[in-house]
C-alpha cells in the first residue's frame, strides 16, 4: 500500500508548510477499520506500508482538524490494492548515500526516474537489468524521490544525499 500526501496552502501565507501528523482511516473488507497516523514534513510525501486485508476505502482526516471547510481532499484509487508481492525484495542502498547508489530488485527494472524536492525530474534511465548504480556526485544535497518502475508497477522511495 502506498500513500502520496500533497500540501498547499489554502490563502496567501507567509509559511509554506504545516508540519503536523494525518489521520487516515483504512477501510476493509470483512476486518475492522485501521487508523494510521503520518507523520507529514514535506509538502509532497510518500509512505508506503503493509496493511492485512482488501482495502475497500481510505478517509482522510475525518474530524477536520486540517483540511477546512473550504478546503478538499482528493484520492488517487491508483494507489490503492498495489501489487506488493510484485514490488517486493527492492533495495536502494547505501541510504542515505554521499554520492553513489545502488537499486536492486528480484525482477527486472525497466525504468528509474529521480525527482528533487521541488518535483524536478533529476534522473530517468532505463536499465533493463536488476541492479544499476546511480551516482550523486553531481547533485545537492538533500532529499530526492524515486520512482522504480518494474513489470507496469511503480515502487516509490525516497534517498538522502549527504
């Protein structure tokens, strides 16, 4: 299962960002409901997790406690009722890293895009292999978002340059 949160302020604010945990109520089939507090820190945010059962819905923030009345949230279903067992046995190391990395997997990569913070697309190669280095050395240092892209599925993670 994987979550993407994305932040925006709702009227011109001098801060950028609101550093605040999110309830999320995971809805599933025949199991009781799950809630999972995220930890949120960035304006755009990946987790991805392992939850038991068939996930049937997800309810964001239900006491309003973030979003107001004049705000909304949006649910990508996309997200949901991933593959995981194809997704599996991913490895992106050494994280965090001081220039050079490694993605592997049990199965074939097609493709590694790398994206900053700021969402620009730093890296995309198509390896078409399960092990390929990247190298960071010419890069800032900060946070940078992957997107692993293995038989049509996409294993998103994030690495730390030094």
């Amino acid at each position: 299962m994987i979550f993407s949160l994305n932040q925006t302020t709702s009227a011109p604010s001098s801060i950028s960002l609101f550093t605040t945990p999110v309830n999320i109520t995971v809805e599933r089939q025949t199991l009781p409901d799950t809630i999972i507090r995220l930890d949120v820190d960035q304006n755009t945010e990946y987790f991805v997790g392992s939850i038991a059962g068939t996930i049937t819905g997800l309810k964001i923030d239900e006491a309003n406690w973030i979003v107001n009345d004049g705000g909304n949230m949006t649910f990508d279903s996309g997200l949901v009722g991933v593959d995981e067992e194809a997704l599996q046995n991913i490895g992106v190391y050494p994280n965090p890293t001081e220039g050079i990395f490694n993605v592997s997997a049990s199965n074939t990569i097609d493709k590694i895009r790398m994206f900053d913070s700021r969402g620009r697309l730093i890296l995309n190669v198509n390896p078409n292999s399960t092990n390929y280095e990247v190298n960071l050395s010419d890069v800032q240092t900060g946070i940078y978002h992957l997107d692993i892209h293995i038989n049509g599925k996409i294993e998103k993670r994030k690495i730390s340059k030094l």
